[in-house]
C-alpha cells in the first residue's frame, strides 16, 4: 500500500465534513426523528445534548460500532466522593448526604467505605475512629 494512499478511515473522516454544509434545520429534523422502530435513536440523544459536533465527532471514530456506556467509571467516581468527602464526626448524616448528592443508595456509600482503605489513608482513620465510637 502505497503511504500517500487514503484509508478507508481517513475517507470517512473527509467524507462527513459535508453534514455541516446542509441547512442546519434540516440536519435537526432528521436527527431528532425517531428511528424505524419508533424508539429515540443515540444520534437523536447525542444531537439534543452535546451537538452537531459531538455526532460527527462519534461518526468519525466509531460508525458502525455499536457502543456500551459503562457505568464502571462512574461508580469508581463516585466511591472516590464518598472515601474524600465523609464526614467522619457525624457518620450516619453524611452517608445519608453523600447518597442524595451522589444519585446512589446509602449501601453504596457504605461499601465503598468499607473497601479498601489502604486506597486513601483517611480511610484507615475513619474506620479507626468510628470502632472506637461503637466501643465508647
């Protein structure tokens, strides 16, 4: 293969510059139409929430790959909130805090408390001290 020929890849990435020529209304109405099924396709979310740019952005690097969202980064998020944030002197209000602002259940909060407190050193402390609070 010749170095000055086009991949396939680069072609797709040449070939969607045109959807920012069309009439911008018209680029709206197809995108925002649900799909066959009758179901809100991703392109329609995707358009609504991060743009036009965002689409061919997508387009560009993932046509045709059908894609998953994990969840995963934002638990590990979420639990690195929690281990920063708790309030150790008033324990039970926080992860009740914690669990409204973090959209997640109080036995979340509670796990991620318990899981590996050499992960922050301020674990540690809290566990320490919230033993001797149940002994005291």
């Amino acid at each position: 293969m010749d170095t000055e020929e086009i991949s396939d890849r680069q072609k797709i990435r040449q070939e969607l510059d045109w959807i920012r020529d069309l009439n911008q209304k018209d680029v709206g109405r197809i995108l925002r139409a649900p799909n066959m099924r009758g179901v809100d396709s991703s392109a329609r979310i995707i358009y609504e929430d991060c743009g036009l740019e965002t689409n061919i952005l997508l387009w560009r690097k993932c046509l045709g790959i059908t894609l998953y969202i994990s969840d995963r980064p934002v638990n590990e998020l979420r639990k690195l909130f929690i281990r920063q944030f708790i309030a150790v002197n008033d324990l039970a209000n926080s992860v009740r805090n914690l669990a409204l602002t973090l959209g997640c259940s109080e036995s979340f909060v509670r796990m991620a408390l318990a899981e590996d407190p050499k992960e922050d050193p301020r674990q540690e402390k809290l566990f320490k001290e919230k033993e001797n609070s149940i002994v005291s």
